[in-house]
C-alpha cells in the first residue's frame, strides 16, 4: 500500500511540477514571438541577397558572352611543325 502511495504522490508532484503560471507561459510567448521575427527579417536579407547575386550573375554572364561574341584580337600560335 505504501508503494501505491508513493507512486500516487510521485506522479501527483510531476504533474504540477510540469504547470507553467501564466505569467511564465506569457514571457515565453513574448520570446517566441521575438524569434520568430528575427527568422523572419533574416530569411528576407537572405532573400534579398540571393536575387543580387543573382543579379550580379546575370550581368557578369551576359558581360563574358559579349565578350566571347567579340572577334579575336590576339595573334594565333604558329601551327605545331611549322618553320619560319
């Protein structure tokens, strides 16, 4: 019988022990809160860079295929075997 008392005053303590007052549940809810702002804020600087680097990737591309549209202004290398 005393076990059963102790198993009962066992569980009894862990459950108000697991009880938040509402003025913890309350701060909680405000840090929550606060986090989930910032993921907010720092997934939009992400967004925002990703679309420059993606901008400045479009640019540097488009900038080499200009160039490579240009003719060749170097002087070729004299063919393998040939003499001058």
């Amino acid at each position: 019988m005393k076990k059963v008392l102790f198993l009962a005053l066992a569980a009894a303590s862990f459950t108000f022990a697991s009880c938040d007052s509402k003025k913890e549940n309350a701060q909680e809810n405000a840090a929550e809160n606060v986090e989930a702002s910032g993921e907010a804020k720092a997934d939009a600087m992400e967004d925002q860079a990703d679309a420059v680097r993606d901008s400045a990737d479009a640019k540097a591309d488009a900038m080499e295929d200009n160039a490579d549209a240009m003719p060749s202004q170097a002087t070729p290398a004299p063919a393998e075997g040939a003499t001058k």
